[in-house]
C-alpha cells in the first residue's frame, strides 16, 4: 500500500511538473519576477517605439515588425552553467494578425537582455533552443 501512495505522489509530481513546463526545462520560483522584467522591458520599448507597439525583428522577412503583447507562457528554462540564465515566452500578434512566440532571455538579475522570435504562426525559427 505504501508504494502504491508513493508511486501516485511521483505521479503527481511529474504530471504538475509536465504541466507547468511547455517546452523541456523548469518552472521555478523565479516566474513571477521574470515576467515582471518581461513587461517591464515591453512597456518600456512600446513606449519608445512612440506607437503602443513592440517592435521586433523577423528574421524571415529580415524586416520590423510590430506586435501587441497577448500573453506569457508559463514555463521558464534555466540555460547555461557557468553563466546562468532564464529564457521564458511570450505571445503577440502582428497588425496582419500573424502570430508571434517571443523568446526573451533574462539575465540571473532579471534584466531582459534579448528577444528573439521563437515561432511565427506556430513554425519554429531555425535558432530554436527548445
């Protein structure tokens, strides 16, 4: 019986891992402050972008585009050893009503340091880290 209790913790505990995580990687403590960067560095670069919108490269189009912030994902993912970061996601959708995945990567200090286009109407950019 006792293994039985201890196999459905263990369950549990990857099913509530499986659903905090969208992509492989780690839903930690740190979200909340990483999504506060995350808007934080979005109001501020929409403010100077002096039209209420995002502005961000598409690598396919080699063009700016502008985007309205829909939503954050969930998952967050640690990256690097020696010098440990955060990257977690955020959707937007073009004026022409293309959808945009952004990657922002934030440093150990919850600074946004980089964004980058992630997917676009749900087809992965060839640098994927996911």
């Amino acid at each position: 019986m006792k293994y039985q209790v201890f196999a459905l913790g263990l369950l549990l505990c990857l099913l509530t891992s499986h659903a905090w995580a969208e992509h492989p990687g780690v839903a930690t403590e740190h979200r909340d402050a990483l999504q506060n960067a995350m808007s934080e560095h979005i109001l501020e670069l929409s403010e100077l972008n002096g039209n209420g919108s995002y502005p961000a490269f598409d690598p396919e189009t080699r063009s700016m585009v502008q985007l309205e912030f829909k939503k954050f994902h969930d998952s967050v993912e640690i990256k690097g050893r020696e010098n440990p970061y955060f990257v977690s996601c955020a959707d937007f959708v073009a004026e022409d009503g293309t959808l945009y995945d952004i990657d922002f990567f934030v440093s150990k200090n919850y600074g946004v340091v980089s964004a980058l286009v992630h997917s676009k109407n749900g087809v992965k950019s060839p640098y994927d880290l996911h």
